[in-house]
C-alpha cells in the first residue's frame, strides 16, 4: 500500500522523467545514433535516488521547483555517464544495467564513450541555464558539480577503485575510495538542492554534509552487501562482479553481517545530522531509510 512518501517519490520521479526527456536532444536531431543512446542509457530506468535528494533538500530552502528539476536532471546526467563509462571493457567490462543491454553492447565501444562525454557536457549546460537563481550561487552550484564530477571526487574515486584490484586495503582506504566515487555525488545532489533555494549558511552547510557523508558510504555498504546476497535479475546488473573482480568491498574487508551492523549505524548517523532542521527534514530521513533497506 503506498503513502505520502511513496506518492511523493513517484510525483519526484515522474517530475525528474520529464526534465531530462526535455533537456536531453531529440533523437531526430543528428546525430541521431549518438542522441538516440544518450536517451537510451538515461530515460525510463534507474530509481532516481540523487533528484529525490536534490527536490527533499531543495524543500528545505524553499526552491523552485524548475530550478530543482533543472538540478536533478543535471547530476542524473552525470550518473548516467559514470555509468555508461563505468560499464566499459577498459573498466568492470559489464553487458547488464538496470536490466538491459549496456550501452557499449547495445551500440558500440565508441558511442558509449561519446555518450558519457556528451552527456557531462549537457548537465552543465542544464545547470547554466534557465534557472532564476541568483548568479553567484548558481555558478557555485556549477562549481560544485564539477568538483563532484572531477578528480576529486567521482573519477578520482573511480581511480582508486580500479587501481585496488587484487590488493588489500584497509578500512579508512575503503571509505576515502567510496567517499569519492560514490558520495561526492550523493553530497553534491543534497546541497545543489539547498543552493537552489538559498544561500546556505555554516552550520547548515555542515548539518548538510553529515547527512550526505553518512548516506554515501551507507549507499556503498549495501551495494556491496547486495552484491554478495543478491541476484543479477534483482539487481538489474551482474551479481557478483566485486567478489570475481577480485575488488576490495565492506563485505571482504568486514563480513557480512558486521556491514549490515555498519549500515544500519549510518542510517542512524544520517538522521541524528538533520536535527537542527526539525520536522522539515523528514523527507532526507525517509530517504536515508530507503537507501539503507532496499533490496536492489
């Protein structure tokens, strides 16, 4: 039975669906084969997770809401190509995500690396424009995407990751790795969310980035527990690929009960941050939930 969260995420989904159907080119628009993958590998898939943190953080500042749909669809783009990227045989070499054809078997090697470099184009350019925000604050929200994006943050992690094959790393390694690849991203969608709507002052900016530190590596820890737990058809990608890659994850390094423990330790961190926003925060809550206990 669904309820006001569930009918929330779905109104948030449907609302991220349509910003990026309309901010990403038409596919008669040549080149075709080039526009038609981009729209391939972002339309119609994925559970959104970083617009639903851009629209819940936005409420909280009182955005508009085409200068959050403008933000979410800007890092879902730059999700998109990290993972048309990620899935590549220079990279985990992957032929399933969110339960279809990756993009480099769906098309060829080398539209799917123009279409990750086309779509991280676009998402700056979605985010430079058509927002009515004051200027200063949406170049500081181009500054930090790119930050998010770049080499310290997502593809430094990625770095690392691929780098660590085979080795052993210890515990902090692991979560500087993660801090990187995954929850820059997830830190960047909470505050261009806030920055969308105000200016964000010191103590909300900190209350913000524990929230957004906690959910980062709570989301890691359960990939990596699903990985090991669940199935390829559940999982919309291929089970398993951390353990047969040989890679460093919370599950090899701790086990798996003992990540589950840790999860759970940051879903509860990421609620105790949000304290000072009060009821009005509920939403990051509800969301901290969601990331910790899903199955996929």
């Amino acid at each position: 039975m669904s309820g006001p969260f569930d009918d929330w995420m779905k109104t948030v989904q449907a609302r991220a669906e349509e910003a990026l159907d309309a901010l990403l080119p038409p596919a008669d628009l040549v080149p075709h084969k080039l526009h038609e993958a981009m729209r391939y590998t972002v339309l119609g898939g994925g559970k959104r997770v970083r617009p639903l943190l851009v629209f819940a953080s936005g409420a909280l500042f009182g955005a508009d809401a085409q200068a959050l749909a403008r933000a979410a669809a800007a890092v879902e783009m730059i999700h998109a190509y990290s993972l048309v990227h990620d899935d590549m045989p220079c990279m985990d070499d992957d032929d399933l995500r969110r339960g279809k054809p990756t993009v480099h078997v769906a098309y060829d090697e080398a539209t799917a690396l123009l279409v990750g470099d086309a779509l991280q184009s676009q998402a700056f350019l979605v985010l430079a424009e058509g927002m009515d925000i004051p200027a200063a604050r949406q170049v500081a929200m181009l500054r930090l995407l790119a930050h998010a994006a770049g080499s310290g943050g997502m593809c430094g992690g990625q770095a690392i990751d691929l780098d660590s094959v085979g080795i052993s790393l210890t515990l902090e390694q692991l979560e500087q790795m993660h801090q990187l690849k995954t929850g820059a991203l997830l830190r960047a969608s909470v505050v261009l969310g806030a920055l969308a709507g105000a200016d964000v002052g010191p103590d909300q900016m900190r209350a913000l980035d524990a929230y957004a530190r906690a959910i980062g590596l709570a989301f890691q820890v359960v990939d990596d527990v699903l990985d090991a737990t669940a199935d390829s058809a559940t999982l919309g990608k291929t089970a398993g690929k951390d353990a047969a890659a040989n890679k460093p994850t919370y599950v090899s390094i701790l086990g798996l009960e003992p990540s589950r423990v840790l999860a759970e330790k940051l879903r509860n961190d990421a609620h105790d941050a949000l304290a000072t926003f009060g009821d009005k925060a509920d939403r990051l809550r509800q969301l901290a939930d969601l990331i910790v206990q899903r199955k996929a």
